[in-house]
C-alpha cells in the first residue's frame, strides 16, 4: 500500500535534489523512500557541519598561494630522497 508524505522544503533545493536524481535516472520519490528506509533500518541520522579552516591554516594557505603565485619557496621536483636531501642541506 502506497501513502503521500507532504512536506516543506526550499524550493531550489527540491529543483536540485530532482535534477540529481534525474541525472543519475531515478525519480526523486526513490531517493526519498531510500533515506526513509536507511533511517528506519538504523535508527539514526547524521548531520555534518562544513569542515572550517582554523584561521592561523587559512593564513598559511593563503600565505603558500602567494608564494606559489610568485614562484618563491618553491623546491624542485626530485627523482630520489638522495637529490632531496642533498637540496635541504644546501638551503
């Protein structure tokens, strides 16, 4: 036996969860009956924050990005850990 859930959701999210679920070839009914019995089955749901950069690894981000840009601070590709340490022992 079948049943219709109505629920609220922001509408672009809906076009893009249909638009992902069409490129992949189902209906977007399928996708939400598969979460629906994966929740089920497990009795759990998962909510994840966005990983955030710690602000000091953002500045050193940033910092290497310049270098790269400029071309400064940049070691050579080596061939064998031999030429690279020879390298560090130079610097």
């Amino acid at each position: 036996m079948k049943t219709m859930i109505n629920i609220k959701t922001d509408k672009n999210l809906k076009e893009s969860a249909q638009e992902v679920a069409r490129e992949i070839g189902l209906p977007l009914s399928t996708v939400v009956n598969a979460y629906l019995r994966d929740f089920v089955e497990k009795r759990e749901i998962r909510f994840t924050a966005p990983f955030k950069m710690k602000p000091a690894l953002e500045k050193q981000i940033k910092i290497a990005r310049n270098d790269l840009k400029k071309k400064r601070n940049i070691a050579p590709v080596f061939s064998n850990a031999a030429d690279a340490i020879r390298y560090l022992r130079l610097q």
